[in-house]
C-alpha cells in the first residue's frame, strides 16, 4: 500500500514508503534531499545573523544583543524582506564607507531602511566596476601585447622617431 504525502518544502506528493523521507512534524513530511537543503540554507541564514550581530555588538561595545536592536532586525527582516547579509551590507557602508559616527545612532540599528537602497546602489556599482575591470584585461591588455609581438623591428623604430618629432615640435 502506498503512502502519499506532499513535501512541505517541495510542494509536490510522493510515496513516503519508496522515497527518502523525513518526517518534519507530527503530519507533515518531506523529501530527505529537500529537507537536507532545507537545513543547508537554514544554517547559512543563522550564520548570516550571527555575522550581524557579531559587528552590532562590535559597533555599540556590548557583550549582547539588546531586545530594541533584536526587534528591529526581526521587523526589517518580516516588514521589508531584507536578508541578514544585506543588513550587515547597510551597516557596513553607513558606519565605515560613508564614516558616520554611531552618536547618532541612538543606540539602534533604526537607520538601515532609510540607506538599504543606497547600500545596495554602492554595491552593485562595486561590481559593475568589477566586470567592466575584468573585460578591460581581455580586450584592451591582451592586443596591445599581440601588437608588439607581430610588429616587426623597423615599423618600432619608426614609432620612436615619430614621437622624437612630436617632442621637439612642443
Ligand atoms: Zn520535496
């Protein structure tokens, strides 16, 4: 006899007695491999937190975490669907690129969605500027070496006496 279940994670039925399965609660299942990326993620995410809270703790020079600032990193995460990482971004782009002073801070974190946007535009320029430095190498650096290679000794010294010419006209 079969027993269809539908994975909690995956959506999709399958027969818990000839699949890999977890059992998640009481009556909710799942497949084993969708349950192991589940976990994989979770524990990314519980690492992405602890990062942040690591340089809060850091940034105000408290041993904890305080109830405000534990509030306010729940209710950016659930009212505005920003990620640990990026909150920690935010930080990090207001407090040492921009090199504001944490006086103002007021003890909190409440600055982050009023800068997340302009956090996000900084970085994203950073690897923007990134692509376009890798795509300079390929097509401006490697030519020129090519040039140099093929061009044959006389066509050098021309060059040369061009630019001694060029010199002594200024
Ligand atoms: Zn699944």
């Amino acid at each position: 006899m079969a027993h269809y279940v539908t994975c909690v994670y995956c959506k999709n039925k399958f027969d818990r007695d000839k699949e890999p399965t977890i059992q998640v609660s009481a009556r909710r299942y799942a497949h084993e491999e969708c349950a192991k990326k589940h976990e994989e993620n979770k524990s990314q995410e519980e690492k992405d937190l602890e990062a942040l809270e690591k340089y809060i703790m850091n940034l105000f020079d408290e041993p904890y975490i305080n109830a405000r600032i534990r509030k306010q990193i729940k209710d950016f995460k659930k009212e505005y669907n920003y990620t640990y990482s990026g909150m920690l971004k935010t930080l990090i782009f207001w407090f040492e690129i921009k090199g504001n002073s944490i006086d103002k801070a007021n003890g909190g974190i409440g600055i982050i969605p009023f800068i997340y946007n302009d956090a996000l535009k900084y970085y994203y320029s950073l690897y923007v500027a990134k692509l376009a430095n890798e795509n300079k190498n390929i097509e401006e650096y490697k030519p020129k070496i090519k040039e140099i290679e093929i061009a044959p000794p006389k066509v050098e010294a021309k060059k040369i006496k061009l630019f001694h010419f060029n010199d002594e006209e200024e």
